[in-house]
C-alpha cells in the first residue's frame, strides 16, 4: 500500500503533466472543483480543475466538488506511472468517477 505523502505526490505530478502541455488547455475547457479520496488511506486531496490543469491542490475532502474521484493508493500510482489504463481502471470499479455526463467526456479527453 502506498502512503498518502506518495499520493500527494502522484496527484502533483498528474498536476505537472497537465500544466507542461500546452495543449490541454486547448483540448479541454473545464473550470470544475476536484476532488481525490483515496479509498485505503481514508485521505482525500482537493483543488480546481482549470484550463487543462489542476490548481491548488491541498489535502482535505471538498464535499461540494463538481468531480469526485475515488481510487486506491497502488492504483493512483500505476495510473500515474502509466501501468494501469484509466479506462480499464474505471471499468473495473477501482477508479470511481462522479461527474457530470459532459464533463465525462472532458475529462476523457485528458486522460
């Protein structure tokens, strides 16, 4: 089981890769609150989905966000590392998505 400091950091790098492409903002026009609970450590992280990037990421649940994901520590790093594919994840129950239909198929995008 991975810690939530390595969650943390896979959220962060997840953030960096978004940010480092210059297309994605172009490729996806969402402006949505985000949050991350990850299952086995009973942690959450939250922040803004902004312009194809994740803004002000911080720990601590966010009730109220528009997207809702809910992943296991050693999936959250192998979706991170590129070992585990998001959509197979999604299909399979160990990334669940709370989201808008429309914003579903944004996010798609990104990921």
């Amino acid at each position: 089981m991975a810690t939530a400091e390595q969650c943390r950091q896979a959220l962060n790098q997840i953030a960096a890769k978004l940010s480092a492409d210059p297309e994605a903002a172009g490729r996806v026009n969402l402006d949505r609150s985000l949050a991350c609970r990850v299952r086995d450590l009973d942690v959450a992280f939250h922040g803004q989905l902004r312009g194809g990037r994740i803004d002000d990421l911080t720990e601590g649940d966010d009730p109220k966000a528009q997207i809702r994901l809910e992943v296991g520590s050693d999936d959250l790093l192998a979706l991170v590392a590129g070992q585990l594919h998001f959509a197979s994840a999604w299909a399979s129950g160990r990334v669940s998505v709370k989201a808008s239909f429309g914003d579903l198929l944004k996010l798609r995008k990104l990921l």
